[in-house]
C-alpha cells in the first residue's frame, strides 16, 4: 500500500507546513489525536491550577534533577577534602557529601540547581496536598473518578518516598540524624524489625550502602513509579474530561470551557514557564539546606531546632507526642516498641482509611451515578466537616513536630506544649469538624436567605402609613441557580428486618450499622428553595423584610426557613 | 448526547420543585473585543513581556560565563543570585506573555462540548464478552485444568528467582546480634571526642558534660567501619557533686568515679544522639523528640516518648588516672527492638 493510492487529491499538500504533516500522518495517524484533542474543551477555575502546579514542578524536578546527577558522587567512601568553602577544608567527609560542597561551590550554577530542585520538592508536596483538598471538599473523587482519586493518593506517598531518600542524599549530619531516626523506627517493627534495618542498611547503621541504595530508589524506581502514575492519572483526566464547578448550563451531561487549542496550549503552557519562574526565583534568593553549615555526618553532632521537611513534620509530631509508657515486655521477653510504633503507622493508618472515603461516602450517600458538575463545600456539610477534622489532626501533628521551636520563640515550657498538643490533636480535629459543619449549614441558611429575600439594598423606605422597609433586589437567575442547584441528600431508609427480633440477621445487622452512619452523614441538612417557596415569599410582597416570627409562618408555612434544617 | 443512561440530567424543565437552569451565562466583552487600541496595547504587552524573556536569556547567559566562583559563600551566592533571577525572568517572559495573550487577545467565547457516560454502550461490552469468550474457547484453558494449575505456578514462583537473591544478598551478613556489642571492654580508655585524646579523671571539673568516644587507632578513626562503631559506642559523660546522686541501683554502686558518671548517648527512643545537658537540673535532653533524662537517678525518663534509662557504662581510672570503662555495656544501647531481652 502506497501513500499515492490512499491519498484523496483534494487533499494534496502544497505548503511546506502541510507536506510535513502529511509525512508526519502517514507515518503517525496522528491526525486522529489532533482530531480528537485539538479544541477539546476543558473548563476553567483557578482551583484546577493546584494539580498543574504538582505536574509542573515534578517535570521542574525532573530537569534540575537530571542537572544534579551529572556531579553528585553517590558512594560513602571517606576521604579528606580540599575545596571551598574554608570551614569544610580539610574535613573527613564521604564522597556524597564531598561532591555536594564541590556541586555547589565549584559547579557555577549548581547551587542555584540545588535550591530549585529542594524548592521544587517541597511546592511539589504542597500542590499535591491542596489539590486533593479542592478534590476532596468538591466531591470530584466521586464516580467516575474512585479510580484516580485513589492514583493521586498513592502519588502523594510516592512523592512522600521521593523526598526522603532524596534528602537524605548529601549525606550531612541533618539528613543522618533523619535516617537514625528511621532506622529506629524500623527496630521497632515486631518480630522482624532487625532483619529490616539490615535489609535497608546492609549491615549495622549507617553503614556503607545506604547513600548508593538511597540514590538508585530516588533517581530511578521512584522517579519511574511517580511518572506512569502521573500518566495513568492524566489519561483518566481526558477519558473523564474535567469536572466543573456548578453555574448556568453546566450539567453532568456537558463540560463547559476553553478550547485546548490555542486558549489551554497558552494558559497550561505559560503557566508552566510561570511556575518554573516562580521556583527559580525561589532557588535564587532563599537559601536551603545549606549543607556546609552543618557538615558531613557524623554520629555525634546534633542541633537543636532541627526539623525534616514540612511533609515529614506529622510523622515527627506524632513520634514526638507519643509517651514512652507504651513500650512494654512481653511473656518470651520480647520487647513491643509501641512507643515508637503506634506513632509512626498510625497516621500512615489513618492516611489510608481517609484514601477509602469515596467508597464510604458512596456507601451512606446511596449514590451510583456519574457526577462532573462539582460540590460546593458548603452544600455537603459532613463531608466538608470530615476533610477538616483530618487536615486539622495532621496540621496540629505537625505543630507537635515544631514544638521546640515554638517553646523557643514563644517562652514556653516544652513539657507543657507537649501536653497541650497531646490533648488537642485529640480534641482539636473534633472541634474543626463541629465548627465547619455549623458553617456550612449557616452559609447554606444564608443561601436561601438570600434566594428568598434577595441582596440586601441599603435603601430605606418609607410607606404613607410610616412604615419602614428596606428594599431588597432579588437574585437574578445566574445567582439564584448556583444556590438552589444541589441535593440536599437524606439517611438511608432502615430496612425491615427478617424474620422476628432476636434472630441472627447479618444482613440486617449490616445494614443498621450503615443506615446509622448515613445518619451521621445527613441528618442535618438544608433543603435548596424551591420555586414554590420563592413565589410564596414573593407573594408577601416587601413583608420579608419585616422581623418576626409570624411572617416566616406566613411566608413559607411547610418549609420555613428556620424549620428546614431536619434534626432527629 | 447519545446512550448515557448513568449520566442523568437533573431537572431539564423548571416546575414548582425545581428550578430551570438558566443556561451559560451571556458573554461579556473585554476592552481589547470592542476597542481596536485596546486590542493593540495588549499585543503590544504581550510582545514586551516575551522580549522580557529574551533579555532575560542573555544576562542568564552572560552571569553563567562572567560570574566565576570564588570559592566564598558570598561569591556563591552572588552568582547563584544572579544566574537565579535572570533565568527568572527568561521563563516569567514567556509565561505571562503566553498567559496575557491567551487571556486579553485569544476567544473566550465559552464552548459547550457534550459528555458521554464512561461506560462502554451495552453493544460495545457485547462484543468485547464475546472476543473474551472467543480467546478462552481458542486457548482452550477451560478445558486444561492441569496446564492452567501449571501455568499459575510457574508465573507466581519464577520472580523468588529474582527476589530471593536480592533480599538474601542486601542485608549483608544477617548478623543482627551486633547490635549488642560496641568498641567498649573493660580497660577501654574514654577520650574525647572527636580529637581521640585520652580523658585524665581530674581534668573533668563538675558540672561540665564531656563527649566521649573509645580509644581506638588514627587510622581506625578514618575508616567507615568506625562510623557505624562511633554510633553505637557514643558516651556522654558529666561529673557531678557525689551528694547529688539519688542512691544507685544494686550493683551499679561502684560504676562511677569520684561523681564522674557515663551513660551511651544513643537514645534510647529512635536513636538521636542525647547531646544537651542541663547543668541546675541534671537532665539530659534529646533534642530530636525532647526525651529527658535525670543523669542523677541513673539517667531515668522524667518526660517525652522514651520509655527506657540510658545504659549506663561502668567507669574507673587506671594507674596514670586515665578514665577507663570497667566493662562494656551490660545491655544493647539505642532504640527498642523485638529481641533486644533474648
């Protein structure tokens, strides 16, 4: 088969832009994808930025990551050095460490690349954070997206496992102190924890392996695991399309937005160059693990103040707070390090039980269709509640994990910051749940409000019969449709159960525990207003903006608005 | 939209319980859709901005060749100042130029493109059921319980040929039983760390804390195998007034000297060297996770996440009044671990 025989004349190119694309769709049939993807439609929000931001500056990683192996010496072999900076002349110090003064004061521009390369690991961490907290609050994990929520997920531990090794790399006495303290974890794993250290050390800690293993995990299998994740994770983007946020003509069955061809190639691709920018500026005027101030490792050194990574705090909160109560002996005197144990995998626990939370939500919601137009926080109370008692336990973990800094900056016993938090990192997650809830259902009252009343003018009337108002401008249909366009979801019904009480009924049993925690979920909701509603409060005329309890009675008699919030 | 059964379209008709969307919201025109100057200034924004960019690109160029290193952290910095916001403003150019352009000049009609529900359409799953069906009928593996049992085993046991050489060979000797023993022996002379001189018992004054380490060889000292050593045979060593002692625990009576008391410096929690002592209280603070030990009740836990005393190591002075260890540790320093009892 020639290109002349399937080649339509009509279509012969003549430009020199058309010969190229032909040969190039001869040999590709990429004029299918261009087809396909051109002028694809993807919608616009600035809360979508936050994973461009994530992908951004991991291919940012990528490229001064690349720039770094070119002079980064992974080998632990000691050797005394000779080079800048004057307080490092002379020292005894691995090859790693030594290699990293050498790329940083000898290699121009290589400080600059290691400066953007910790920035960008640390903003990488950040975006992905907050992009599953814009994913997690607008209920865009829900069907068709289980899947992917639980990709980025798992790219949020991956990248968690990226910034460790690559930390610990340059070999200094901050990044060794990190890596004793892992090893110390690993101890406390029952029953194998021993084998575990020397599995990952080789030998007893440090060692001599740990830097050139730490290296192959942090250039290649991780990098590698992050980028077919990142893959995966994109081509669910385009097999999904994008979720929207809810306005006029925005329907689960449409995706309202900007062609990627040209408006999404300039915005996504200079917002690429922006954050690239914004990371090098970082790179070029704050300093980061400025490694010759705290020299190569040594067993015996340490500061205080030392804090890991931000990503990193939770887990040093939790260890910090635990009381050393728990370790324990046990029959066969085998030691249980649950001191160390229980802080160290618990959050990790949690982590994961907040990665199931769609299905649970599913589960009590009764809910199986697909869903692209997004939630407003505010309109699923319990489950904004929930996203903040977790974020709020992890934050206060890692205040826990700073709580020498702010005994120092503050003046404060250390012991007493350290039971504050051992309290609150209980007490605190409840009350953000309590109080985010009771938000939420105060700006949904506020919605209707609002819908029912319209704004408020500021303009006072007076009637002949001396009566005062003032005149509210009703919503019109753009502002009144984002507030009444939702579901205010309700509890499962009960099933009846079979057969007669006392009966073994598993079944039953099950569905009384869910029916119980859909309770939780939605026994306090409030009702969008319905056209019905608005005509009654209308048909009281300028009345709404009189006080008193008689005129709610009159203008919505079955759904007043102080009635509609459902309690049991 | 077509066969999207899952994708339900909430409400398409406004009735007394819902109400009718209204639709995309009307299009508003920018400056730059109705005022051809405005239309003009932006282009010409846009082409400063990306001009910007090129600027940006020659000074980074010019800061890489005319700024050498010096060798000072200040020179460093200079440079990486230099080079790190002139590539910034080579890249900032491009971004804001692209995203100014697309935002004042490029449509911003919205476009409206339909959905479809992500489930493959019922005649769609058909006939791929029915390719399915066709394989396994092709290959048989219904019929072939024996072939299959076979096939199963030989994929799950062929990677213990990878994974078992892997996992056997990096962990080294599997000897966990070192970590019950350090340099430390008895007649080990404590010297200071990281000099290496031997400690004379009357050179220590009371109340100062000393960092010890075991006298080993110079050449030791320079090898990898003595960092591995160093983190388990770390001592920190304080002298105190002998009337500030709580009783000792039996038999641990004659492990000090003259108020001279050692304990392994390796925390007993997750390992981080218990460096800070506070002199007024006698307590020792590890500054990872704030473990406090009271160095005068045989370095007990008084706070934080550590559950266990320091180990102690029994200290004397030898004929020329060089502290020695009276023996090793008579337990294994640093963190838990499951057997660390057995």
């Amino acid at each position: 088969m020639t290109t002349t025989t399937t080649r339509p004349s009509a279509t012969e190119p003549t430009t020199p832009i058309g010969r190229s694309s032909d040969y190039l769709d001869n040999r590709t049939g990429i004029g299918h994808a261009v087809k396909e993807f051109a002028r694809k439609v993807f919608p616009d929000h600035w809360s979508f930025l936050l994973g461009e931001i994530a992908l951004y500056s991991f291919v940012v990683l990528l490229i001064t990551g690349t720039f770094l192996t070119m002079f980064f010496v992974p080998s632990m072999s000691l050797s005394t050095y000779h080079g800048a900076p004057k307080t490092m002349d002379g020292l005894l110090m691995s090859d790693a460490f030594a290699s990293t003064l050498r790329m940083s004061f000898e290699v121009r521009g290589g400080l600059l690349m290691r400066q953007i390369h910790h920035w960008a690991a640390l903003v990488f961490m950040a975006s992905i954070v907050t992009h599953m907290m814009r994913v997690f609050f607008t209920g865009a994990f829900r069907r068709p997206r289980e899947f992917n929520w639980l990709i980025g997920f798992t790219l949020l531990l991956t990248g968690l496992l990226a910034g460790f090794t690559g930390y610990s790399l340059p070999d200094d006495v901050l990044s060794g102190n990190g890596l004793a303290i892992a090893n110390g974890v690993v101890k406390s794993i029952p029953v194998i924890g021993s084998y575990m250290s020397y599995f990952i050390f080789g030998g007893d800690f440090p060692g001599e392996q740990i830097i050139p293993r730490l290296f192959t995990l942090h250039i290649l299998l991780i990098p590698a695991i992050i980028l077919a994740l990142v893959a995966l994770h994109l081509m669910f983007v385009v097999v999904h399309k994008h979720t929207q946020y809810p306005g006029g003509g925005r329907k689960d069955g449409n995706v309202v937005g900007f062609p990627l061809f040209p408006v999404y190639t300039a915005k996504a691709g200079g917002f690429f160059f922006v954050v690239f920018a914004v990371l090098s500026l970082m790179g070029a005027t704050m300093a980061i693990n400025t490694v010759w101030n705290y020299g190569p490792y040594d067993p015996s050194p340490i500061s205080a103040g030392a804090q890991p990574d931000w990503y990193m705090l939770f887990l040093e909160g939790s260890l910090r707070l635990m009381p050393g109560q728990a370790e324990f002996v046990s029959w066969g005197d085998f030691t249980w390090s649950l001191n160390v144990l229980v802080p160290a995998v618990l959050p990790v626990l949690l982590l994961i039980g907040f990665a199931l939370y769609p299905f649970i939500e599913a589960k009590v919601t009764h809910d199986d269709r697909e869903h692209h137009v997004l939630d407003r926080p505010r309109n699923r109370p319990t489950r904004t509640g929930i996203g903040m008692a977790f974020l709020a336990f992890f934050v206060i973990l890692a205040f826990a994990g700073s709580n020498d800094l702010i005994a120092i900056h503050f003046h404060l016993s250390i012991n007493e910051i350290t039971w504050f938090f051992r309290v609150f990192v209980f007490v605190g997650p409840w009350f953000a749940f309590w109080i985010t809830k009771r938000i939420c259902l105060g700006l949904q009252r506020k919605d209707r409000e609002l819908v029912l009343h319209g704004h408020e003018t500021g303009r006072i009337v007076r009637f002949a019969s001396g009566e005062y108002i003032e005149v509210h401008r009703p919503l019109d249909e753009q502002e009144r449709w984002v507030r009444v366009n939702y579901t205010a979801h309700q509890p499962l019904e009960l099933p009846a159960p079979n057969g007669p009480k006392g009966t073994k009924d598993k079944a039953y049993k099950s569905a009384k525990r869910w029916a119980k925690l859909s309770r939780f979920f939605y026994e306090d909701r409030i009702e969008p207003v319905t056209p019905a509603e608005l005509a009654a409060s209308h048909s009281h005329g300028e009345h709404d903006a009189l006080p008193g309890g008689e005129d709610h009675a009159l203008v919505a008699p079955d759904h007043s608005v102080d009635a509609t919030e459902q309690s049991h | 939209m077509s066969k999207t059964t899952d994708v339900t379209v909430p409400h398409p008709e406004g009735d007394l319980e819902h109400f009718q969307d209204p639709g995309i919201p009307e299009h508003r025109h920018r400056m730059a859709d109705t005022d051809p100057k405005a239309d003009k200034r932006a282009e010409r924004q846009v082409v400063v901005l990306f001009t910007i960019s090129v600027i940006g690109t020659i000074v980074a160029l010019w800061a890489y060749f005319a700024i050498r290193p010096d060798g000072t952290t200040a020179g460093v910095r200079t440079s990486t100042m230099v080079l790190g916001l002139a590539i910034f403003f080579a890249l900032a150019g491009i971004g804001v130029g692209a995203i100014h352009w697309a935002k004042t000049l490029m449509s911003d009609h919205e476009v409206v493109e339909d959905r479809h529900a992500t489930r493959s359409p019922d005649d769609v799953r058909e006939i791929a059921v029915q390719k399915l069906a066709d394989g396994i009928k092709d290959s048989g593996i219904g019929r072939r319980g024996v072939l299959k049992g076979v096939v199963v085993s030989a994929l799950a046991l062929f990677p213990l040929t990878i994974a078992v050489p892997l996992i056997s060979s990096v962990g080294g000797d599997w000897n966990v039983g070192t970590f019950r023993t350090t340099l430390w022996k008895k007649g080990t002379r404590l010297t200071y760390d990281p000099t290496g001189r031997p400690i004379k018992a009357s050179d220590v004054t009371i109340g100062s804390a000393v960092h010890v380490i075991p006298e080993v060889t110079d050449e030791y000292r320079q090898s990898g195998e003595w960092i591995s050593e160093k983190a388990k045979a770390l001592v920190l060593m304080v002298r105190l007034d002998p009337r500030d002692f709580k009783p000792f625990a039996k038999g641990k009576e004659n492990w000090t000297y003259d108020g001279i008391i050692a304990f392994s410096k390796i925390c007993t929690h997750v390992g981080c060297p218990v460096a800070l002592y506070e002199q007024q209280t006698h307590h020792l603070l590890c500054p990872c996770h704030q473990s406090t030990f009271d160095v005068a009740d045989g370095a007990k836990v008084v706070f934080g996440p550590a559950k266990r005393p320091l180990p102690q190591l029994p200290i004397t002075v030898d004929s020329e009044g060089y502290l020695v260890a009276q023996d090793g540790f008579d337990e294994p320093i640093g963190p838990s671990y499951w057997e660390r009892l057995r």
